[in-house]
C-alpha cells in the first residue's frame, strides 16, 4: 500500500466529517434528548470523505445511556474492499446546550470497548503500535491498553472519553468535527468540537 493510501487511511479512521445524507435547510430542531438519540444511526451507502478513505459506519444508542459504534473503513469508493474495522462501545451523557453551536448539547460519549479488526494485510502498516502480538487477517483485537496511534487513539488509561457536541435534525444525527489524527484529540472538555459535521447519518426506521 502507497505512501498516498497510508495518509488517506490516517485521516478518515477518526474523522467523523464526513460525506453522508444531506439534510435540507429548515426549522431549527428540536432539543436532543436520549429518546430521540435512542436507535440506529448508519451511512446510507458508502460515505466518501474528501481527502480520505471511503468507510461505513453504525451507531447504535439506548435511552439508558449506552452506545456503541462499528466503522470500516475500504479500499474502493462503493466500500466492497474492506481493510479495517472499528468497534467502540461504551456510555454516554447528554450534557447543557452547547454555547457554541445553536441547537446542539454537549455529550461525553466514554469508552470501554476499543477493538480492531485487520480485514485486508494491505493495512496492516495501519496497526502498528495497536495491540500486542502479530495480527491476523479476521480477527478482532482489543487494543484498549495501547490505543492505536495510526488511527488517532489513545490508551484508554490516557483518553477513554470523547468530549463532543451533537444534534438531531430530519432523523439525521450530527456529531462534532474531530480533529485529524496526530492533530489532537478530544479527550477534555476543552477539546470539544465547535462545529458540527455538514452531514451526518441516518437514523433507521
């Protein structure tokens, strides 16, 4: 795999700014709350971000507080080429409406769960530092104790929060623009966003 891919891989592995539904201009919406958060959120077709790797993504959240996402991350633009999946799962608070983004609340979304899939060798150069041991092509690994540095994550000992703002509109969650790998993290309150990705992803029926 290219220098080119590598790069392209880095920055869409975390970065949730992304290509997704596009949502029309209307009424503001209404305040999030965990009931509307409660459900299934997932790309409609394959999400083509500008600069990097083509990926699908779902979300999965419970008015009890908990969540979880899975994110994999291709080779091609129609993601029939599968090279990484991602798996977090974990608690998550809503917050005060954010003083930034009007609309939106601010959400802590934690992590216990961090777990990795190699799905094609070709990325394997990706999971350097990610894990212990060799890797093997199918099977999931927790690398909660080391993070993945390649991929923008952290030691869960050092950052296993993500300190976010979102909102719902049109059944169409919005988290907050994360940085790029290597560019920072959100890991304290004051790292959290101050924007709102421009598309999001679809809440299913």
């Amino acid at each position: 795999m290219n220098r080119k891919l590598l790069q392209k891989l880095a920055l869409s592995a975390v970065a949730l700014c992304a290509v997704g539904p596009a949502v029309a201009q209307g009424a503001a919406p209404a305040r999030l709350d965990e009931a509307k958060l409660a459900g299934k959120f997932e790309s409609e077709g394959c999400e083509n971000p500008p600069g990097g790797s083509p990926f699908h993504r779902v979300y999965h959240f419970t008015s009890d507080g908990t969540w979880r996402m899975v994110r994999t991350i291709h080779g091609n633009p129609t993601c029939k080429f599968p090279l990484l999946t991602l798996r977090l799962a974990g608690n998550y608070h809503l917050g005060d409406d954010s003083k930034v983004v009007p609309g939106a609340r601010e959400a802590e979304l934690s992590f216990d769960v961090l777990h990795v899939t190699l799905r094609n060798e070709k990325a394997a150069s990706m999971l350097e530092g990610c894990g212990t041991g060799p890797w093997e092509v199918g099977l999931e690994k927790d690398v909660s104790g080391t993070g993945c540095p390649k991929l923008g994550f952290r030691p869960l000992a050092e950052c296993s929060v993500d300190h976010d703002i979102a909102q719902i509109k049109n059944d169409v969650l919005f988290p907050g623009v994360r940085p790029d790998p290597g560019k920072g993290d959100m890991c304290t309150p004051g790292r959290r966003p101050t924007s709102l990705q421009p598309t999001g992803v679809k809440k299913a029926p």
